[in-house]
C-alpha cells in the first residue's frame, strides 16, 4: 500500500513591485524642482506636500528621486513636511554658482571677501552654537545684524588676546587661514559710518553683514520676524540642515572656540564686552519652537 504525502508546503511569493514609469520619473523630477524654490515649504503647496509623503513611503520612489537629484549635482539632506525636499549644490554643480555670484558680486576686494566669509560664519555660530542645537528638529535661533557684529568684534578681540599672548601680532598673509586673515580686518573696518545721504556704507561690517543676512533670507535659510537691532530673524529647518554640514569646518569650530557664545539653558548671549564699548542687547536668543 503506497502512502501519499502532502507536498511540502511554500508561501506564495511576494508580486513583483510595479515597473516605475516616465510619470514616476516626471513626479520624481518635480519633487526636486520643489526642493529648489527654497522658500517653499510642503505646508504651502498640496502637489509638493503628496510627492513628500510618496517620497517618505514609497521607496523606489524615493531612490529615483534622489538619483535625479544626485544627476543634476545636488545634495539630498533630508526630506520631510518641515523642510520639503531640502538639498544642497556639490561642488561641480551648476547651482553652486549662485554663492560664487554671490561672493563676486558682494565684495571686490580680497580683504572684503574674508569678512563676507566671517559674517556668514558668525550668523551660523550665533544660531546654533551647541552641538544639540543642530540636532534638535524644534530648535530655532535667532539673531539680529547688530548682533552679529557685536559678536565678530568681541570674537576679534579674544583673537587679538591670543596673538598677543604668543607673541604673535602681527599682520598676517591675506591668504592665511581660518580666521587669521579677516579678525584683523574686521576690527579696523567701521561698524556703520555713512554716506552723504545718511545711508549706511556697504562695505562697513554692518553693511557687510545685512548683506549676508539678505542672502540667507533670499536662500530660504533666515526669516525676517522685526526690524529691531538692524534686523532680527529666525532660522528655518533648511539652514539647520546646511549649518549641520558646516559644524564640520574647521573654521566655525575655531570661532566656537573662542568661548564668545557660551550657553548653559538654551538661551545664547555674548560674554560681557570690555568697559570701552557696549555690546548690542539681545545679540541672540536663540529659542526652541512652540
């Protein structure tokens, strides 16, 4: 008598994920078009807040987009509702020439482009100036222009403090690097003066600072929230991201080190200036979101 068994038994296998499309491709590169309207956020547009959401659960999709992204130069740092498709311009991209425009444009002077450079460090030390700040989702910073250049003449004068100490003051190579080369130039740089008709001097370090400060904004990095102060802003998930990519310069840890920005509660302020010139109040505060 022959006994019959059961064939073992197997689990049907899985359907293969639907082939992606030339639609998929199209959302896919509109997803990144998005991601370049800096001032655009998912909250303000239903079309981009649905290709974040595919983004985020729909990983062929996500893979695709990236790639489109990654083939046009850019940079993925993160995708989500609070910052949309946030990139970045690699080095060889064609969207890395806006900051090199930027930079030619603001300054024609070797000297005047170090300060457009510090001006643009100080605002990222001043906004996020603990490495917890960067890692917080909620956090904002705030800072104002006034702000920022009260903390690049104190950070000036904590440099000259070191120089002196070793002995070492003397003008350096306009090619040194880190903050070597601009401290100097900055301290001597008026911070307002003016011309004829009362408007503030362009290449003065407060000039020079709104001018950063603009950028940031057009760039969708800052907010402008009251004129108080030459300005006060507030920063966006965007600059939070670009800034984390920044922390690893060797040039804005050499600024944080100068202890110029201590903060012990979440609330950043400027150690006490020397009795020969007062600082700006509420250089800045940074807070986190409600």
């Amino acid at each position: 008598m022959t006994t019959h068994h059961d064939a073992p038994w197997a689990p049907e296998a899985e359907p293969a994920p639907a082939a992606l499309t030339p639609a998929d491709v199209a959302d896919a590169a509109r997803l990144v078009s998005f991601g370049l309207q800096a001032k655009l956020l998912p909250a303000r547009d239903a079309e981009y807040a649905e290709l974040v959401r595919r983004h985020r659960e729909d990983p062929p999709f996500a893979r695709l987009a990236d790639a489109v992204a990654t083939g046009m130069g850019l940079i993925v740092l993160e995708v989500s509702p609070r910052a949309g498709m946030a990139v970045a311009a690699a080095e060889d991209s064609v969207f890395a020439v806006r900051m090199g425009d930027y930079s030619r444009r603001a300054a024609s002077e070797s000297a005047d482009r170090f300060l457009h450079g510090l001006a643009h460090l100080a605002v990222a030390a001043m906004a996020f100036p603990r490495p917890e700040d960067l890692a917080d989702d909620g956090y904002l910073g705030r800072i104002t222009v006034n702000g920022v250049d009260a903390f690049v003449r104190q950070a000036c004068r904590r440099l000259e403090e070191q120089a002196d100490a070793v002995g070492d003051n003397t003008d350096p190579q306009s090619d040194a690097p880190g903050l070597e080369a601009a401290w100097r130039v900055w301290a001597r740089r008026t911070a307002t003066g003016a011309t004829k008709d009362a408007r503030r001097l362009s290449g003065s370090t407060i000039g020079i600072t709104g001018k950063a400060v603009l950028f940031l904004v057009d760039s969708g990095f800052l907010q402008k929230t009251a004129d108080d102060a030459g300005g006060t802003y507030r920063t966006t998930a965007r600059y939070q991201l670009q800034v984390r990519d920044l922390a690893a310069s060797g040039a804005m840890a050499e600024l944080l080190d100068l202890g110029v920005v201590p903060v012990s509660d979440g609330s950043a302020t400027l150690l006490p200036a020397d009795h020969s010139e007062d600082l700006v109040a509420d250089a800045g505060l940074p807070f986190h979101a409600l």
